[in-house]
C-alpha cells in the first residue's frame, strides 16, 4: 500500500448521525466517515449496515486488521472457520491475513463501526459498488 506523502497530519472532523459519504450496495450500505484524505493515511472508519437476513461480502481475506464494534443488533462473523453472534457492543478483530466475513441473520437491521488500518479503503468502494451491483446480497446462511 501506497500512502501519499502530502498528507501530513489528521483533520478534525464532526459528523452528527447519518452524516459521511454513502455507499448504497442494494440490501448492504456503507457510510464512510474518515479515510485517508481525513486521517493523513493512518486509519479508514466506516459504518456497514446489513438489512435482516443478509450475507456480507463474502469470506475474504487480506493483509490488513479489520476492526469491527457492532453498534446496532446481531451480525455474525467468520474468523477463519468458525462463525459467532456478536451482539450489540461486541468487539471483533479480523486479524490481518485472516479469513472473515460478516451476516445479519437476525430479523432486525445490523450496523458495524469498521475500522481499516491503513486508511486507503474507501478508493475500493466503487468497484465494491459495481461488484454487488452485479451479485446483489443474497439472504444470509445459517
């Protein structure tokens, strides 16, 4: 990864409720509120809200640490192959280079806090756009 060298330092920033910049993938969205811009390449935050009984991105892997801390209802999350019910206030730490992924299984809508470290993730996000475009999010596994 490739960090540009004219981002000296961190910008303060205030988001009130719903605010960043929107990602709309069909029953999945994401709302970017720091990324590399905003945090001089250091760290990316977004929000990733599944609607009920949705599949996430699928199991994947790469180099980085995926943080995540659920903030609304039950998403369920693979870490390497074993899957677990993260309610409400539950911490998870995808570390990097292993294979995870996120669901909703519940009946109500799942929010995550995500955070990427470094923070280059949101220049993938139209090509994640495109690619649930084509394969929309189908109803989560049990």
């Amino acid at each position: 990864m490739s960090v540009d060298k004219n981002l000296k330092q961190s910008e303060n920033i205030f988001l009130a409720p719903g605010e960043g910049r929107p990602y709309a993938m069909g029953r999945i969205s994401a709302v970017f509120k720091a990324d590399e811009r905003e945090t001089a390449g250091k760290y990316s935050i977004s929000e990733w809200w599944l609607e009920p009984n949705t599949q996430g991105p699928g199991a994947h892997s790469h180099d980085e640490d995926d943080i995540f801390y659920v903030i609304e209802g039950t998403m369920s999350f693979l870490l390497g192959d074993k899957w677990m019910d993260a309610a409400k206030g539950s911490f998870v730490l995808a570390a990097g280079g292993t294979t995870h992924d996120f669901q909703n299984r519940s009946s109500s809508r799942a929010g995550v806090l995500n955070i990427s470290v470094p923070g280059n993730f949101e220049g993938h996000m139209p090509s994640i756009v495109e690619w649930f475009a084509k394969y929309p999010p189908q109803d989560a596994i049990a």
